[in-house]
C-alpha cells in the first residue's frame, strides 16, 4: 500500500456563503501519523483522533505509513467537524481499501464518532445547495434534518461502515421536504389577546407597512404575547424567502423545522446580548440574532435595558437589510431583512400612567430611562402605541376582539393594492411625503398639526408613510384627513 493519493471533494462554511475544498492525501514512508495541512484550526486538527479510532471501530486497516492531508485551496482557514467524512474516506481510497472512484461526483460532509457513526454537522441546507448548484450527489448524516428547497441527489450515511455498499446502497434523502407542510401557528392566534384592539389595530398597521414598532406599557399588559403573534398576520413565506431562511439558520446550528413549516422566524434575544451575539461574530463566524430573524420578526422587550451600544448597531443592518461583519481572515455579509418591534416600559418601575398603580420613579429617572433608545434608532420606529392593562372584568368574562385570520387577511389585502398602487404610480420620486399622495383637505390638517406639535422632519416622513399604510389598509389611492390623525397618533411622543 505504499505511495497512495487520493482526491474528495467537500466543502467548507463562510458565514452563509460556501466554498469547495478539495481533501488531497498521500501515503508515503515514515513514521506512521496523521498530518493536516492547508490552514486548518484546532477542530479540523482533531479530526485526526476521530479518524484514526472510527477505522478502528469499523474493522478498516489503519495505515501503517506517513499520511499527509491537504485541505485545497490551502491559503483559506478551515473550521468545523465537517471534514472527518471526508477525510476518512480519501484515506480509505489513498489505501486501496476502497475503490478509486467509488465517489466520484459527490461532495461529503459529515463528523465522525468514535466508534464510526456520521454525525450531523451544521450548514446541511447550504451544502445541499453548493451540491446542487454543481450537478453533485450529496453524502451527509442519515440523520440530517434537510428539508430545503433544491431537492437535489442527497443520500444519507450512518456509519463509515455503509459506504463499502458505494453510493446507490445509501438512503436518499430529501422526500420529507416534498410532503405538505403542517399548518403554522397552530397554538398562536390573536384571539388570545384580550381588551387590546388599538394595539392589535398598530399590529396591523405595521406589519402591512412593514414598519418598525414599540409598545409601550405597564408590566403585564400584554406587549410579549403581541409581540409573539405579528408573524401570524405576516404573509407567507415565499419559496425563496424560506430557502433563504433555512440557510441561515442551518448555517447557524438552529432548528430549521419551524420554517421548513413555512413559518416566519421569531426572535427575541434577552436585554443582555453581547453585539456579537446580535448582529454576527464568534470563531468561526456566525450569523447573529438580527440574521436568524431574516423574513421575520426581531422581538426586543425591555428595549431600554440593551446596551447603548448595542442598539446602535442595529442603524446600519436596518437600513441596508444586510451586516458585514470584518475579520483578519475576511469579510462575512449576512442577510437580515427583518420587521423590528420592541417593547418597554415607561418608567423604570413601570407604573407611570398605570391606573391603579402609584410610579416610584423620579423625573430625571424617568428622563434618563426613556433616553437609553436613542434617537437614531427612534428615527427607524414608526409606529408607537400604548398597551394599556387590560380591564380584570373583560379578562374574567374571556371578551374576544380581531382573531389573526381577519388580520392577516387586512396585512394581505392592503399590501396587494399597495403593490398594484405603486406599479401605476406615473411619477416615480422618491420623496416620501410625495409617494403618500395626500388630498388637498389632509395636506392642509396635516401642516396644521405639524406645526402646532412642532414635529421635525424626520417625524413628518414617520407620520406620512404610516398615513399611507392606513389608506392602503382602506383601499384608498389618496390620503385623508382621518389617515392623517390617526397616524399621528401612533407617533413617537416619550421614548427616544
């Protein structure tokens, strides 16, 4: 068995993006031994033990020669589990225990134990993709959870052992993704929520307009169980839009079984996430809770309490629907278009304004706990409503109000005619008090009232675009006079 070489191909992880890699071993005379080379780290380097004991495990013959193991292009850093598959079997080829060609036209991921079994690895859906993209079979864990969109050749491998039996002995997966999904948010609905129609009514108004939103009330009024229902009233995800998302979250190691489902991802991370932790970071990089709420919805209750800084990095993400996120080995580009809705306070007790509730909080604490936002961020927020603690008697009585079927169906119907209103737009400009298309009576009210309440510029845009979303939601081609004071009303009066 002296002088063997052999050739796998596999791939590697960056950030969302994936990259080939070709396994290269030789076997030459020397002290027998694992050598790795081509920019691995410490988890690829293990990668030695693990091999060495799953041949073992599975009866294969350890080598009794020098083996050097290339990871090509050898000038990028290599990370994860994934490579032991792969590397394992090159070996077995470079040997002559295997058939030179018996995976010819496959791409192999996968981790192996000790005692021989292929462990799932994160990043499945993104390597399905790279495979599918290239006319590629597709070797991973029989236990990956792949349900995306490509439905190319994957077949699936539980042990070292099965790969003795070629290509066509493994399962195939896959068939799951092709079976009708589950209906979404079964146990959610809006029907849950009670005594809270002007809340529901700003729910609404933000997810047919996309805006950003706050709530805010008194401990227990109910912003969280809001919060958790707008992606009930969120159109489904298209085909794209969910291929997108459960790349994301594979790449990230997330269950990706809610949104194979069709389901909006949801996200809520607590108020003492690091920056990394919500826009992207770590080694290897990953994407942040801003790119697993990618379609969806990024919940933050307790807004005040994040760190300042923090917050401040969510201006760009917001803006450009993507972070990039810099490290000495390279750049990461993460996608994150998704809906912002936070939740506070408005005191630092909580009580301010609270019927029934006296506030403890002085005036310069209150001051300095509504300033804690920001105004850019406040600047991105469009749509403010108070949540108000709903009544005991119509909690006890068990009152019902809008159900998330009739929302959905109102966000559904006004971004349609938004969307035919904007293809017959004849002037195209950009500004947006002008792309409002308010009649003469609303342009009159609302001069008025801009200036009475001294609003900038910035809160006039806020306003005029949430009074567009509330003709959109009545099917109006121009704005009212009612559209007009009612998003006034949901501007930004306290926080910020």
């Amino acid at each position: 068995m002296s002088g063997g070489a052999a050739m796998v191909q596999t791939a590697a992880l960056h950030g969302v993006e994936t990259m080939g890699v070709t396994v290269e071993v030789s076997t030459s005379g020397g002290i027998p031994g694992f050598d790795i080379v081509g920019m691995p780290d410490s988890s690829v380097l293990e990668a030695r033990s693990r091999v060495r004991c799953a041949l073992r495990s599975c009866k294969f013959e350890l080598p009794r020669e020098h083996v050097t193991i290339n990871l090509s292009p050898a000038d990028m850093r290599k990370s994860g589990t994934a490579f032991d598959l792969p590397i394992a079997v090159a070996i077995l080829i470079a040997t002559r225990q295997l058939p030179p060609r018996i995976v010819d036209g496959c791409l192999l991921v996968g981790e192996l134990g000790l005692n021989g079994n292929v462990n799932v690895v994160r990043g499945d859906v993104a390597y399905e993709a790279y495979a599918c993209e290239r006319n590629l079979t597709l070797i991973t864990s029989v236990g990956s959870p792949l349900m995306g969109g490509c439905y190319g050749d994957v077949r699936g491998i539980g042990s070292l052992l099965d790969i003795r039996g070629g290509v066509d002995s493994l399962v195939r997966l896959g068939n799951a993704c092709r079976e009708e999904p589950e209906a979404p948010y079964e146990s959610l609905d809006f029907d849950d929520v009670v005594d809270q129609e002007l809340a529901k009514r700003a729910m609404v108004i933000a997810a047919a307009g996309r805006h950003g939103m706050l709530m805010v009330g008194p401990p227990g009024s109910g912003k969280t169980m809001l919060a958790r229902r707008l992606p009930t009233i969120l159109p489904p995800l298209s085909e794209e839009e969910r291929a997108n998302a459960l790349l994301i979250h594979s790449v990230a190691g997330q269950p990706i079984d809610a949104v194979a489902r069709g389901e909006r991802p949801f996200r809520a991370p607590h108020h003492s996430i690091s920056i990394g932790g919500l826009i992207g970071g770590g080694r290897p990089v990953l994407p942040g809770e801003i790119s697993l709420a990618h379609k969806g919805v990024l919940f933050l209750d307790e807004l005040p309490e994040f760190a300042r800084n923090s917050l401040q990095a969510l201006r760009q993400p917001l803006e450009d629907r993507e972070v990039r996120v810099g490290r000495v080995d390279g750049s990461y580009t993460f996608p994150c278009d998704f809906q912002l809705v936070g939740a506070a306070n408005p005191c630092p007790c909580g009580h301010l304004g609270d019927p029934g509730h006296e506030c403890t909080c002085s005036a310069s604490r209150i001051a300095a706990y509504q300033s804690r936002i920001g105004g850019p961020l406040m600047d991105r927020i469009d749509v403010v409503v108070d949540v108000a603690r709903p009544e005991t008697s119509k909690v006890i009585k068990g009152q019902t109000g809008m159900t998330s079927s009739e929302m959905a169906r109102l966000v559904e119907d006004a971004r349609s005619f938004a969307e035919e209103r904007e293809q017959g737009l004849c002037n195209k400009t950009k500004d947006p008090i002008a792309r409002a298309n308010l009649d003469l009576r609303a342009q009159a009210v609302f001069e008025g009232l801009a200036e009475r309440l001294a609003l900038g510029g910035r809160a006039i845009v806020r306003v005029a675009r949430v009074a567009r979303t509330i003709a959109d939601l009545e099917q109006r081609e121009r704005v009212s006079e009612d559209n007009i004071v009612e998003a006034l009303g949901f501007r930004s009066r306290t926080l910020g």
